[in-house]
C-alpha cells in the first residue's frame, strides 16, 4: 500500500500531460498568431501591407483541401505549423510570404492542434467570404486570362501577375514560386493547357468534396 501511495505521489508531481480541451485556443491564437494572420476585416483592402494571409483566408483553402475530415485538417495543419514543409502547403501564398517560422519550441503540439481545431470551426467568416467574392468578381480563373501573352502556355510570372491583380497585391512581393511549380507537373517551367485543366479539375472535385 506504501509503494502504491508512494507511486501515485510521484505520478502527480510530474504533472498530467496538457489536453486540447484545456486549452483556451482563442486566447492562445491572439498571442501567438494573429499578429501575422489579421482578423480585423478592415484591413483586408490593403494585402499588399500583410505579413501572412489572414486567418479566414487560411481556412477558406483549408476546407477546400480537407472538406468535412477536420481530423485530418488538424493532424496535417498542426504538424505543418510545428514544422513547415513547402510540399505540404495547400495555399498559393507561400509565394508571396514565404514559408511561415516554426513554431517549435514556441508553441506545443497539442497548443497547435487546439489552435487548428478552434480555426477549423470559426473561420473563414461569411463577411470574409462575401468580400472576397466581391473583390475577385464572378470571372473566375482561366486558362486565357492567365495566358498574358497569348503563347499558349503560363509561366510562373504570368500566373503571379493574374494573382497579384485579382488581390490587390503588389506584383514585386512575390518571393517564390512554389505553389506554381507543384502545378508544374513536368517542370518544364510553364504550364500548359492540360496541366491548367487538371489543376481546374483538381480544384472542382475538392469543392464537390467539401459540400
């Protein structure tokens, strides 16, 4: 009986392992997150001052890439903020902002997990998304409107170009290509019609997904 006090004692001293339950998400995302990834919709017309996309905007592509699975949206989301992977970003703003600083060390897993699933359920927000299709309008994306040159291919300028006026952005933020070059799918430095339709298709059957 000793043994078994004595066991349990040191059990309580070590501590229990924090839960996400435990976790005030909201507060934690204020102080650690939204100084890069702006909340405030007031600030939306001027992207080109960002220092990260804003937190809507994250979970607008988030839930075109995982749909309704928002157990994968946490564990894929989660493990990328703790260590950033370029082949693993669904968000063509990597190549605006770069890879975003691990947060390793900074902020727990399970902190990152609580922050993902409060994100998951409160953004995007329908004043964000109403916005952003005001500002993009009804046009969509295609393959002869990101064809600036008329050649029959896309190269990575042309594709930032249409990106950069379809947001407001100014063009010489652009840091990478990254985004652009998963679409690449035979790296010959453009993309071609096929590669274009495959992306569009790709795009379509997430959304029919996510319904």
């Amino acid at each position: 009986m000793k043994t078994k006090k004595l066991l349990l004692a040191s059990i309580l001293a070590l501590g229990t392992p924090l839960l996400a339950s435990d976790i005030d998400a909201t507060k934690l995302f204020q102080n650690k997150c939204a100084f890069c990834h702006i909340t405030d919709l007031s600030r939306m017309d001027n992207k080109s001052a960002f220092l990260a996309p804003p937190a809507d905007e994250i979970m607008t592509h988030a839930k075109l890439e995982y749909g309704k699975d928002k157990a994968k949206a946490i564990k894929s989301m989660s493990e990328y903020i703790m260590a950033p992977d370029p082949q693993k970003t669904f968000c063509a703003s990597i190549e605006t902002f770069g890879m975003m600083p691990a947060q390793k060390g900074i902020i727990t897993q399970k902190e990152a997990e609580a922050i993902i699933d409060m994100m998951y359920t409160k953004y995007p927000r329908k004043e964000f998304t109403a916005k952003e299709a005001e500002t993009k309008g009804a046009g969509g994306m295609t393959f002869e409107k990101l064809d600036i040159n008329k050649n029959g291919s896309i190269t990575a300028k042309e594709f930032q170009i249409f990106r950069a006026n379809r947001n407001n952005i100014d063009p010489n933020k652009f840091k990478n290509t990254l985004y652009f070059d998963r679409m690449d799918l035979d790296s010959d430095g453009k993309m071609d019609r096929k590669e274009f339709d495959k992306m569009k298709a790709d795009k379509m059957r997430k959304k029919q997904q996510a319904l």
